[in-house]
C-alpha cells in the first residue's frame, strides 16, 4: 500500500479532514457560537441602551429648554415686581418728604405769626414809652402816676388796627 498514492492521499485528507472537523464542532463550534451570540446580544444592548440615553438626552434637552423658559419668566416676574416696589417706595418717600415739608412750612409759619406778634408787641410797647416821653417834655412835667400811664397807652394803642 503506498501512502503517497492519490487516491490514498485524498482518502486520509478526507479522513483527517472529517477528523479535524467533527472535533472542531464538538470543541470549538458551540463556544464559537456563544462567544457570538454573547458579543450579537451585547451590540443589540448597547444599541438598545445609546436609543434610550439619546431618548433620555432629547427629554432632558426639552425639560432644560422648559425650566430655562420658567427661570427667564420668573427672572422676568420678580424684575417686574422690583420696578413697581420701587416705585411704590418712591412714591411713598415723595409723599412722606411732602407732608414733612407741609409740617416744616405750617412751622415756620407759627414761627413767623409768633415773631411778628412779638415784633408788634414790642413795637406798641416802644411807641407807649415814646408816647409817654413826647407827652411829658409837652407837658412840660412828669405825670403823676407812670403805671396808670403805661396802661392808659396801651389801651390807646390797642385799639389802633395794624395791618
């Protein structure tokens, strides 16, 4: 029998072939498989997972668009309510310095009403005494009683009207 024949040749080729390939399946072939099946399940998660987080992404995009839109309408809300107290504390200041200014005139007013009868006062007292001096250089000699004198003029002068 001679090994180097070719239909020998093809027969242990094909002998060895079945061989290698029936031990392949048997060892080789089903870890092949899962190792597959394992890393196809893998891709398909992974896909699964990346639609999902890109899902999550577009709603997280669409709720930050929706808070960033509150936060300008708030910002916007609370600008609004700041302008109107400022104008209601200005208003209010406005007013307040109004009445103090009102009270400080009606003040210097009196004042002013107090003084001039002061003033008129002083003035009636100064023209009784020059009244009473003018009478008595007339008259030549000194009246007899000043008090009455004083008194008699005053009433003089308060029944003369001043403007």
């Amino acid at each position: 029998m001679n090994l180097l024949h070719p239909e020998t040749l093809v027969f242990w080729t094909t002998l060895f072939f079945l061989l290698f390939f029936f031990l392949f399946v048997k060892l080789a072939w089903k870890p092949i498989l899962k190792t597959i099946k394992e890393r196809e399940k893998s891709i398909e998660d992974a896909l699964l997972e990346a639609d999902k987080i890109r899902d999550e992404m577009v709603q997280l995009k669409a709720d930050n668009q929706k808070i960033l839109h509150e936060a300008r309408a708030k910002r916007d809300e609370m600008l609004k309510e700041a302008k109107e107290l400022k104008e209601q504390i200005i208003s209010k200041a406005r007013e307040e310095a109004q009445a103090e200014a009102s009270k400080e005139i009606a003040k210097a007013k009196q004042v002013i009403e107090s003084e001039k009868q002061a003033a008129i006062k002083e003035l009636k007292n100064q023209v009784s005494e020059l009244s009473i001096i003018i009478a008595e250089k007339i008259l030549g000699e000194e009246l007899k009683d000043k008090n009455e004198q004083v008194k008699h003029v005053e009433k003089l002068i308060s029944d003369i009207k001043f403007n």
